[in-house]
C-alpha cells in the first residue's frame, strides 16, 4: 500500500464586468461558461498508477482556499450572492449543465435529476454566498451554507477531473459588477493499492461505462 495526497491547484480570480462586450476581463485562466457562470479546470494524472494496475482508495478530503470572496452584482438587483461548486471526479462534466442543474433544480451532481452518477465524485462540495452589509468590508460575501456530496469511492481512473464553478446569483450586470475570488488547493489523502484481478477488472468496466454515459 502506496500512502499519497493528491492535490488539485486553482487560481485566484480578480475581475470585473465589461459590459459592452458582456464579458469578465483578467480572468487568470477561468473561463466565462455565461455571464454568470466561471469556472476553472484542471487534471490530476494518475496514468502511472494505472498503468501498475493499482486502485485510488481515498480516506481523507479537504479544501483549503484562504482569502475573502466579494462580489457586487448591480446596485438596483434585489438579491445578491455566489454560488460555490468544488468538485473532483473522474469523468469529465458539462460545468454549466452542472451549474444551471444545481441552481434551477436543487440538483447537485450525483443527486436525484443529475447527469452524474455519485460514485464518480471522489470529492464535491456546495456553498452559497450572499451579501453581509453589516460587515464594514465593501462587497463582502458572507458563507451561509457548506454541504459536501463526495462519494469516495475508490477509483482506478487514470486522471481525475478537478473542477471549480462559481455562479454569480444576481437578476443583473454592470460595467461596475466585480468578483474575487480566492487561490483554492482541493486535497485528496489516500492509498494506493492493488485489489485482486477481478474486482479491479469490474472496476475498469464500471468506470469505463460511466465515463461514457454522459
């Protein structure tokens, strides 16, 4: 049994809103899915560890992001917040389909009226954000609600996808709408180890099948 931390980096986002173009400019490698939604991506590779046949058994998952979120949407919108999907797996997703499903439906990935099947999600994590006036820092997001819908299952994929997508709750934008977003590490501790040549083969199958179901 091989001990491992696997590690997913995302960058911090300091944007604001152009609206000529309608669009959120220095966006540090995010990219704009509407003009709501952003989200970063990035890869763990784990081909090595396929390759040797052996399997991802997570025991322990975190997210550190130190910093402030702020954001101001427009001054005559009645509502005001953000919210907040961290999500590892390891099948690749549609993240404004995963955006939209969570907002509209109440449906987060691996729940009922998801595209996504809950095993796949070795880590995944909900906040919703919203305005706090009472706190003398302009545009401050105040945390109001975390719920984790990870699985944690063990994963014999040879990369897993790491996804960050923050959706800007807002009935409006302006040229002086603006986003921070701190730097985020997600943290997955675990083991690698070699099961019996049949349950890992059924695992391979099993993942192939969801990796193509979408």
């Amino acid at each position: 049994m091989q001990e491992r931390r696997l590690a997913a980096m995302h960058p911090a986002l300091n944007t604001t809103y152009d609206g000529a173009t309608n669009t959120w400019l220095n966006l540090n490698g995010w990219s704009q899915l509407s003009g709501t939604v952003l989200a970063h991506e990035t890869v763990i590779d784990l081909s090595g560890y396929a390759m040797e046949s052996l399997t991802f058994f997570p025991a322990a998952i975190g997210l550190q992001d130190p910093g402030v979120y702020v954001f101001k949407g427009s001054d005559t919108s009645p509502y005001t917040g953000l919210q907040v999907l961290d999500i590892v797996t390891s099948v690749p997703m549609d993240l404004l389909t995963v955006s939209t499903t969570m907002s509209s439906a109440g449906a987060g990935p691996g729940m009922l009226g998801s595209l996504y099947e809950f095993e796949t999600i070795l880590f995944g994590m909900y906040r919703f954000f919203t305005l706090n006036n009472n706190i003398p820092y302009l545009n401050y997001q105040q945390l109001e609600r975390s719920q984790r819908f990870d699985s944690g299952e063990p994963n014999a994929a040879d990369k897993l996808y790491c996804y960050r997508i923050i959706s800007c709750l807002t009935s409006d934008l302006t040229p002086e709408s603006l986003l921070t977003i701190p730097a985020a590490r997600q943290l997955i501790g675990g083991a690698m180890d070699e099961e019996s040549e049949l349950v890992y083969m059924q695992r391979l199958k099993r993942s192939y099948e969801l990796a193509n179901q979408v």
